[in-house]
C-alpha cells in the first residue's frame, strides 16, 4: 500500500463554471503523495461533445492521462456522472476495506435528484433497484454500472440545453429552474450520509470511512461509528476538500482554488484510522 493517499474529488476540467480549464494547474495535487486517486466527475465528458469550440471527449482524456504520467504517482480515475465511461472503475476500497470511495452518483436510484434532465433520469434508472444487495466487489461494480448506463441514455435524450456554451450565469438560471431547485438541491445534501451508510451495509461493506462527492456540499458527517465525508467541487462555491492518508490517519484538508491555481490549505479534521 502506498505510504501517502491522497483522494480529490469534481474537478469538472472542461466545465465552464469550473475554476480549472488548464491541466497543469491540477499538479499541486499529486505533490508529495504516491497516489492520487480522483473520484468522479473529473473530466467533463458528459456534455463537452455539444460545446461550439468542437471538445473532444476522447482528446481530453488522453491529454489528461499524459499529463499525470508525468506527475510521479499512482492515478486512479473513478467514474462520475459527468464522466461515466471514464474508467472501469465505479469505487474503491483501501487499507483492507477500512476507507470505502465512490463518486456519489450510486447513492440515488435517479441519479442526480435536484438536475433538470430528471424526467430523462427517472425513465432509464427505473430498472435500478434502489435496495438491491450484494455481497461481492463484483455485484457492487454492477450496481454502480446501471447508474452509469441509465446518465449516458439520459444525457443522449437531453437536447434542452448545453451548459458548456452559455457561460455562469445561464449555468446557474439553468441548475436553479424550476423553483423547487434548490429544495430538491438541500434534501438531497441532507441524505447523503445516510444513503452512503446504506450502500456500504447492502453491499456487505463495513468502513470506517466513506467518501463522496457528487453533491458538491464539502462536509463531515458522523453516523454510528462510519464517518461520512463529501469533498464539495472545483466550482467557486461552496468548496472544495481533499483527504489525505497517511500510516493510521486521514486528514481532510481545505483547498483554496482560484482561476487555474490550486493549494492545499489547513487542516479541517483529522482522524485515527483503527
């Protein structure tokens, strides 16, 4: 097992409401840890194939997995929502099942309650079975999939509108229409520790960590004895964490973010690992 983890999460490089457009920025990072593990929603492959200037999924990816060949480390590439087929690789557990890293998407049977697209994510997540359990890493990783499937079919059948091509202000008129938004938006900040909680124990998980994003509702939760801890996003608000695992502790650390400038700020929490 590497001796320093470190696991960011929502980068959204691509997106333009992301603070993060050029991939060298993402360097400060793998600095000093060797292994860097991003978990979900990193790339904007989900909707950069509508935007004007031609983006280019693919190009993107390859361009991302040059760059951090360069950066020294181990980089793990966990699937989100907005970069579904990014990797194989919907989760991972580490230090023997103790710290369990999924992007979030899995917690809720449509996806992304609070998005506009959800009549689309409704109708290709219903053969998702919100209880389903499981007791390999192999029915895990399958659960996870059908999330997966049910974004892309969703964002196939999404012509309404681009949110790489009007620029912030229309990203944000976008994500808060209609009214009930935002109310969508805080219940399901309020579900996610219980839900994460829940996916562990049905699939036969019992960590002392989980760790999320998808929200982007940076955040610290304690339910039992599981700590549930969300690393928020790259997007000017409301913030972003990262963890970073050492021997028998995590420490989850603020990181200050400007326009393609990323450091890695105090320490929020730490935590014995047992």
């Amino acid at each position: 097992m590497p001796s320093r983890i470190r696991i960011v999460s929502d980068i959204h490089l691509g997106h333009k409401a992301s603070v993060i457009d050029e991939l060298p920025a993402l360097r400060p990072l793998a600095e000093g840890v060797d292994w860097l593990i991003f978990n979900g929603d990193t790339l904007e492959l989900k909707y950069g194939d509508m935007d004007v200037d031609h983006y280019d999924p693919a190009k993107k990816k390859q361009e991302f997995v040059d760059e951090s060949s360069r950066w020294g480390c181990r980089v793990s590439l966990i699937t989100g929502n907005h970069d579904p087929e990014i990797s194989e690789l919907h989760s991972l557990s580490v230090l023997e099942g103790k710290i369990f890293i999924t992007h979030g998407d899995g917690l809720f049977r449509d996806i992304a309650p609070w998005s506009s697209n959800i009549k689309n994510l409704k109708r290709f997540s219903e053969n998702i079975d919100p209880e389903a359990t499981g007791t390999t890493a192999e029915e895990l990783h399958e659960y996870l999939e059908k999330h997966k499937q049910a974004t892309l079919l969703a964002h196939k059948h999404d012509k309404k509108y681009n949110p790489t091509l009007w620029g912030k202000m229309k990203i944000f008129l976008h994500q808060t229409w209609p009214p009930t938004t935002p109310f969508r938006i805080i219940k399901s900040w309020m579900e996610v520790p219980s839900r994460a909680l829940s996916l562990a124990r049905r699939f036969d998980l019992d960590p002392q960590f989980i760790v999320v994003g998808h929200t982007h509702n940076p955040g610290i939760w304690r339910r039992g004895k599981t700590t549930v801890i969300n690393l928020g996003s790259y997007f000017p608000w409301p913030g972003a964490r990262c963890i970073d695992i050492e021997e028998d502790s995590l420490t989850v650390r603020k990181i200050r973010k400007k326009q393609n400038q990323i450091e890695l700020g105090s320490s929020l929490a730490k935590f014995k690992i047992t």
